[in-house]
C-alpha cells in the first residue's frame, strides 16, 4: 500500500515537472515567434518534434502562416513601390521633356555653333537625355505583361544560361526531368538578372538546386554564386527600386525580379545563409498549383 503511494506520488511529482518544463518550451516557442515578427522575419519555421497532436498542428499553421504573412508583404512592399515608381517617373519625364527639347532646338541655332554656349547646352541636353532614359526604364515596374506559365524545364533553363554565360561553371543538382509551373520568359530574365550581378560581382561559379516546402508543397529553386558577397549592411535594402552597390548599376534588375515572380504568386528572397561553398545564395518559390 505504502509503494504505491510512494510510487503515484513519485509519478505525479514526474509529470508536474515534465508539465513544467513543457510549458516553458511553448512560452520559449512564443517568444522566438514574437521577436522573429518584431524583426519582420516571416521566414521562421519552428519545431514539431515534442509536442502533443493539437500543439503540433498549431505550429504546422503558424509555421505556415508565416510564409504567407512574407508573401503578402512582398506582394504589398512590391505593389507600394510600383506606385511609387509610375508616379515619379512621370513627374521626372514631364519636366525632363521640355528641357531636353529646348536643348536641343537651341544647339541648331547658327549664333549658337562654335560659341561657349554650346559646350553648355550640349551637357544640359547629354545629362537630361540619359535622366529621361534611365527613368523610362522603370517604367518596367509597372508596365509587366500578364505571366503566361507553362511547364518549363528546369535543366533546360540551366543549359541556355551556360550558353548564355560560358566563362561560368555551372553545376545543377536537380532531376532531368523537372518542371516549373512559370511563365517561361519571366523565369529566364530573372535567372539573367541574379547571373549578370554574380557576374559583376567576380563570381566565377553558379550553382542551382532545388526542393521542396513540404508544409506548403511549394518548389524551392537556389541559384547561388561565389562572387562578392552583398555587405550586411545592404542585404535589407537590395530589393528595393534605386538601390544598389555598384556605381554603374541602375537597381532595377531584383526589384525587377522579385516582381516578375510575385505577379505569379511566388516571391524571391536572400537566404539568411549561403549555401555550403557560395558567398551568396537566392531562392525561388514557384507555388504549388
């Protein structure tokens, strides 16, 4: 009689600290959610390995709520500065036009030729022309044509970039027989975009791997590179219109990315960590249909 008090006391004592303990894993769990969305890090993706049946299911969801919390943001932060953009550019062209027009009326003019004045027009009309060049270009940002997706070979992708890019080794871990659900154009100018930044970024090799977001069924494509890795302190800002770290660069071609996927309802990130061997390492995310 005394050994089973003994023991149901010994195994109610066992499961309170195990409660204990449990408790405070979850409170733990809570906390690295909570500072992972102050961080606005909707990529985090928690455990479910010791967790009962109904706790379980409630991490799968947030786990996956986090996902589609990162894509609504990109989609918004894509959307905001698509505005954005169609508005300047067309503010900056307006007052551009006459400017460059008058230049350039003024430099056919028989007392201007020859004099000091036309060194000086000729830089107003030059600097005013290349503005209104480089501003017509983001009009691209907002002015995409609707995704026509099909589905694309993956390994047929890789083979037109190595023709594309011969100087580059590339190497490609996926099956031969993969496919994408994507608009096959959108899916190649990205793939140029992020090559012609590794590029000038020194990269003189290219890997592409995939797999899979099993709680989502979503494909997951990394293209990583060994150029010069982008400095911590632009790694928030590089998908953002205008920005960028190279004196002769336009910022246009990952903002340009990121929307060419988001209109397909997939997105484009820098992954936190390269992957083994790179210096630098982007994911695609191609939903599943």
């Amino acid at each position: 009689m005394v050994e089973s008090i003994i023991i149901g006391g010994i195994i109610v004592v066992a499961g309170h600290v195990w409660l204990l303990r449990h408790q405070r894993s979850l409170r733990r769990r809570a906390e690295l959610m909570q500072e992972a969305v102050r961080n606005k890090d909707f990529m985090f993706r928690l455990p479910t390995n010791g967790l009962l049946s109904g706790e379980r299911a409630m991490q799968e969801a947030l786990n996956r709520l986090g996902s589609i919390v990162r894509q609504q943001v990109n989609q918004n932060e894509v959307e905001s500065w698509e505005r954005l953009t169609r508005v300047l550019t067309h503010e900056i062209m307006n007052a551009m036009a006459p400017v460059t027009s008058l230049a350039q009326s003024m430099l056919t003019r028989p007392d201007v030729k020859g004099t000091p004045v036309e060194e000086g027009l000729h830089a107003i009309y030059s600097t005013s022309h290349h503005l209104t060049t480089f501003v017509d270009s983001y009009r691209k940002l907002s002015q995409l044509q609707q995704p026509a997706p099909t589905d694309v070979n993956l390994q047929h992708i890789a083979g037109t970039m190595a023709q594309l890019y011969p100087a580059i080794g590339w190497h490609v871990n996926a099956d031969e027989g993969m496919l994408i659900h994507t608009d096959a154009d959108m899916l190649q100018q990205v793939m140029v975009n992020l090559t012609k930044n590794a590029v000038e970024a020194g990269a003189t090799q290219m890997c592409i791997e995939t797999g899979y977001d099993e709680e989502r069924g979503d494909l997951l494509v990394a293209l990583s590179n060994n150029g010069e890795p982008i400095p911590p302190e632009a790694r928030a800002s590089v998908f953002v219109p205008f920005f960028t770290t190279k004196r002769t660069g336009n910022g246009i071609g990952l903002s340009l990315s990121r929307r060419l996927l988001t209109i397909q309802g997939g997105s484009l990130e820098l992954a936190e960590r390269p992957h083994s061997g790179y210096h630098t390492t982007f994911v695609l995310r191609f939903p599943d249909r």
